[in-house]
C-alpha cells in the first residue's frame, strides 16, 4: 500500500482511482490508513462476500486461484 501510496500522483495522472479493500471493518482501515499515511480510499468488504467472490485470494500465506 505505501508503494501506491509513493506513486499515487503518477497514477492519478494516467486517470487511475486507486482503492484498497480489505475484509477488516472500517475502523480498523481507518487506523490501519492513519498509521501508515494512505489517503486513498480503503473499502471494507467486512464478511468478505467480495473478497472470496474475486480469482485471487490469500490463503495464510500462500494465494489461491478461486
């Protein structure tokens, strides 16, 4: 996220939105975004309905092609 964070003016430039989604609450973005300097968004997909729907997720530590 830092690295899209370092590089956000860059890629607004070519009209590219950038988001995070994470399947933590939106408290825990918040702080978790505060901490860390992010100011682009970070959507909650709390349950992860989103998340285990996409191709790629993370399973511990490995992916895993859904």
């Amino acid at each position: 996220m830092k690295n899209f964070q370092q590089n956000l003016q860059k890629l607004e430039a070519t009209d590219t939105q950038v988001l995070g989604v994470s399947m933590d609450s939106p408290f825990a973005n918040r702080a978790f975004a505060d901490q860390i300097g992010v100011t682009f968004p970070l959507l909650s997909d709390w349950g992860g309905e989103v998340t285990h729907s996409t191709v790629y997720t993370w399973t511990n530590t490995r992916p895993r092609v859904a």
